[in-house]
C-alpha cells in the first residue's frame, strides 16, 4: 500500500485514524489493495521472465560443452578433432605474422617461429619458408610440418595411447576453462542492469556479449589443448611403481639419513628451496637413533651399534 496506493488513500486513512484492530471494509481500500497486488504481481513475473531469459543464454551453453564433455567421456575417437585443432592454431599463427595482405619480404619470419615453436617442435627451416612465395603456401608447409610431428608422436606412444592422451588432456583442458567461464558469466550478469542507463536493452547486451565469451572459451580450449598434447608425456604405472619399490643401496640410504638430519626433511630432487639439504651445507657427525646404522647392517642405529653408546 505505501508503494502503490494513492496519496488520496494515505490522506484519508491519516484523517479517520482508523484503529489497527478493525477490519477497512470501504470499496476504496479494497480497489486499492487490489491494485497494488497486481502490479506486484505483474512486477514479479517480469522478474522472472527476465531470470529465464538470463539462463536460457547459459543453458545453451551448458549444453555444447556438456555433449563434448559425453563424447569424452563415451570414449568416441577425437583424433580428427585434434588434428583439426591442430590445422586451426597453425594457420591461425602464420596468418597473424604472414598476412595475405603484405608481401612476402615484409613477413615476420622471426616471430612466426618464436609463435609456432611455443605450439609444436618446429622443423622447418627459414629458408623453406622463405621459399613460399604467398600466404596460402607458408601455411601448407607449417600445417604439413606439425601433422607430420603428430604423427611422430602417435608413432612413439602407439596409437591406442594418443587416443587416451587426447580425451584426457581435452576433459581436464574443458573442465578448468568451464569453470573458469561460469565465475565471469556470473559477473557479466551482475553488472548488465547498468547497460540501461546507456539506453540498451540488457537481455540483448548480455547475449552478445555471452556468445562472444563463448566463441573466445572454445578457441582457448582448442588452443591449450593443442600445445599440450604435443608435450604430454606418458608414463605406464607399473614401471612408476617399481621405480618406487627398487632396493636403494646402503651408501645411498645413508646419505639420505644425513640429508634428513641437516635439512629437517627429504630433500626433494634438484630442490634448492627452504628446508632442503645441498652438498655445500655441513652434516653433523651425530648419527639419529631412528637412522639406519652406518655399519650397513640394514638395522636401525639404537638397535646396532648404538645400543652400546
């Protein structure tokens, strides 16, 4: 009633001093209540609609990422994909330095290479890239050149393996950049009401500005995941694990015993930080209890030798 009644309303309610205990059976306040419900009404379900039109944008969305995330997860073949991918990045970084539109003797080779050697092991040389004579040409040989390096790879690890390490990398590659897109989706919605004190319709801004950050997650997932399978590595558990599990000999033991004892903790490989041992640093002469004897009996020292000290 304060905000959809009438001052007329609110004047005569304040002259008659109606009391808070009787009921207001006047037509008037009756018309006026019932106004004031169905703008509130009316009011809510615009409110809604707005919340329905906002998530209709992020259910399209969450609909093309999920039915990737399935074929993923279904185990389907992606190796045309990520040779797709791979085809896109390419001719993507060499149209950037080699543009149609320039010639040939003002190309960026320098920057072409610094530019597709953080993508794939390049090995094509300048001179063949001088050779080309158009962008077109450039680009078939550096296309060429990194399929021919996919294929090496494939060769390497044998195909059953590529084909694990591409679903792997690209469901880990999808699911951070998701989660990382939902936080600023979150965001743009937050602050689009203010695109109207610039007359523009906020449900029109934020769906142009959702596909665009749509287009711009799926060129960053195509992208990383390009220049990460060509470096992935792949390591077979069982040989990690009998890695691990190899006897240590003695004199290794005991170093490590040393390192332990200087450093407060297992000094970790090539690790120069905090709280790690080095060569340079002194080692006491004192040998801990709990350490293995020095004698190489393979016994804890208070339990060897040390029982005697």
């Amino acid at each position: 009633m304060r905000m959809f009644a009438s001052d007329r309303v609110a004047s005569i309610m304040q002259r008659l001093k109606w009391p808070d205990d009787e009921p207001i059976e006047a037509k008037m306040v009756s018309k006026a209540v019932e106004n004031a419900q169905k703008q509130i009404e009316e009011l809510n379900y615009e409110r809604r609609k707005n919340v329905l039109k906002y998530d209709e944008v992020m259910n399209g969305q969450r609909e093309a990422i999920y039915g990737e995330r399935h074929k993923i997860l279904e185990g389907q073949d992606l190796r045309e994909e990520a040779v797709g991918f791979v085809e896109d990045l390419v001719a993507e970084v060499v149209e950037s330095q080699c543009p149609p539109d320039v010639f040939p003797e003002e190309w960026d080779l320098d920057g072409l290479f610094t530019g597709l050697l953080e993508i794939y092991p390049v090995q094509v040389t300048h001179e063949q890239a001088q050779d080309a004579a158009s962008t077109e040409e450039i680009e078939d040989v550096f296309v060429e050149d990194a399929l021919a390096r996919y294929e090496d790879k494939e060769r390497a690890v044998t195909p059953e393996v590529m084909r694990e390490l591409e679903r792997v990398v690209l469901l880990n590659i999808t699911d951070t950049k998701w989660r990382e897109h939902l936080y600023e989706m979150d965001y743009l919605q937050e602050g689009i009401h203010l695109r109207a004190l610039a007359q523009q319709d906020p449900i029109t801004a934020y769906r142009r500005e959702a596909y665009d950050m749509f287009q711009a997650l799926t060129a960053s997932i195509q992208a990383d995941f390009v220049r990460y399978i060509y470096r992935v590595e792949f390591v077979r558990q069982d040989e990690e694990q009998a890695r691990q599990r190899a006897p240590q000999p003695t004199g290794v033991q005991d170093n490590r015993a040393e390192v332990e004892r200087v450093g407060g903790q297992r000094a970790a490989s090539g690790g120069g930080g905090p709280g790690t041992a080095n060569a340079n640093q002194a080692v006491s002469e004192k040998v801990p209890r709990n350490a293995p004897c020095p004698c190489g009996s393979g016994r804890k020292y208070k339990k060897c030798h040390g029982a005697s000290v």
